[in-house]
C-alpha cells in the first residue's frame, strides 16, 4: 500500500463535550474503511474498565492501557495505521514526541483529551499537542447551570465548588463533576 503523509488530530474540550464519541465514531469508520487501528488510553483511568474507551452514552472501543506513552511504539503492529489515543490530559509530555514521530512514519494518530483542568488551565500536553497537529477540533458540552455552551469542567465536592489547592485526589469526600460555561465555572480561591 501507498504510505501517504501521516497526520495528528487532536478532539478536546470539557468534560461531556463528546470527546469519546467523536474519537470512537473517527475509530470506527476508519476500521469500516479497512484501516488497521489500535486504541491507547492511560490506565489511570478505570472508569468503565481499563481494556475500553468509552463515551458518556454508552457506546465503546476495544483499547489497551498503558501506563507510558513510550509502550505505544512497543505495542505498535506493524500493519497498523491509525491510532486513536483517548484521556491524553493524564500523559507526561513526551506523549508529544511519541505522536511525532508515529505521524512522520505515515500513521494517522487521533488523540483526545481534556484541554482544562478542573481549575480551568490547561491541562497537561495538550497544549503542546494542539499546536503540533494538523487538525484541532474544539467540542463543547452544554452548561448544566444555563443551558449555553459548556467549556468548563465544574469539580464539586460534597456538592460545593472545589478550592483551587484542592488535591487531584480527594479521599473519602464525594465529588462530580458537571460541565459549566466560563460564567458559572467556580473555583475557589483560598
Ligand atoms: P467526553 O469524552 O468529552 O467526556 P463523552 O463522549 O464521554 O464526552 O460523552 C458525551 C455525552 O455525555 C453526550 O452525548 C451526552 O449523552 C452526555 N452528557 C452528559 N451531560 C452532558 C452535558 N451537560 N452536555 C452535553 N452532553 C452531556
């Protein structure tokens, strides 16, 4: 087969925006289109299952889960030519380097993540790997407070507005997470 150029994609946006959707339904019509793909996520995240990505409403992909973005080049099959790498927000930065390379050998690499944490800043690599890709598709949920366009991520815990110190991890405390629109996105500043 002829190798054309390869290319990265990046799917971001708040929490609910579609991101996982989008990433399976691209996955999806690649395979229908006989493309060879493979699936990373981190398995930090264990939501559904760690050997899964899944969307919001239910629908799933097979996907492995890695704890490096260096296993993705040791997991790479040779045959493969599009890989779908889903939660980019939890890998280190040379996440960045590993997809570089990967889209110069010819894949089509499609990567989704958050673009903001629950503070509102960017989050991880993802900034890095939006100004490298080809493509950058920005989705948005909508605000559960009013009803307009969600780019935020609201973290409450015990049904309040989170503090900016808070930990990544809270234990024992209950929280969720909604998403919000850059008006009623609160976080709270000690
Ligand atoms: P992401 O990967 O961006 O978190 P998913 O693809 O997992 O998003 O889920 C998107 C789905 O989340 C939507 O199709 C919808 O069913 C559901 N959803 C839940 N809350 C909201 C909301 N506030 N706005 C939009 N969709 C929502």
């Amino acid at each position: 087969m002829i190798h054309h150029s390869g290319r990265i994609e990046v799917i971001c946006g708040s929490m609910f925006s579609g991101k996982s959707e989008e990433l399976i339904r691209r996955a999806r019509r690649a395979v229908i289109a006989r493309q060879v793909l493979q699936v990373f996520k981190p398995s930090i995240d264990d939501r559904y299952g760690v050997e899964q990505v899944s969307s919001h409403d239910g629908t799933t992909i097979q996907a492995q889960a890695i704890t490096s973005p260096v296993e993705i080049e040791q997991l790479l099959k040779p045959e493969t030519t599009v890989i779908a790498i889903d939660e980019a927000q939890f890998f280190d930065s040379s996440v960045v380097q590993v997809v570089q390379e990967l889209a110069q050998r010819g894949l089509r690499i499609i990567i989704a993540g958050l673009d903001t944490d629950f503070r509102g800043e960017p989050f991880g690599a993802m900034p890095q790997l939006m100004c490298v890709a080809e493509e950058v598709t920005k989705l948005h949920a909508i605000c559960v407070v009013c009803g307009e366009q969600a780019c935020r991520t609201q973290r409450l815990v015990n049904g309040a507005p989170a503090h900016y110190n808070d930990p990544i991890i809270l234990v024992g405390a209950h929280e969720v997470y909604e998403a919000r629109c850059r008006m009623h996105h609160v976080v709270i500043r000690d």
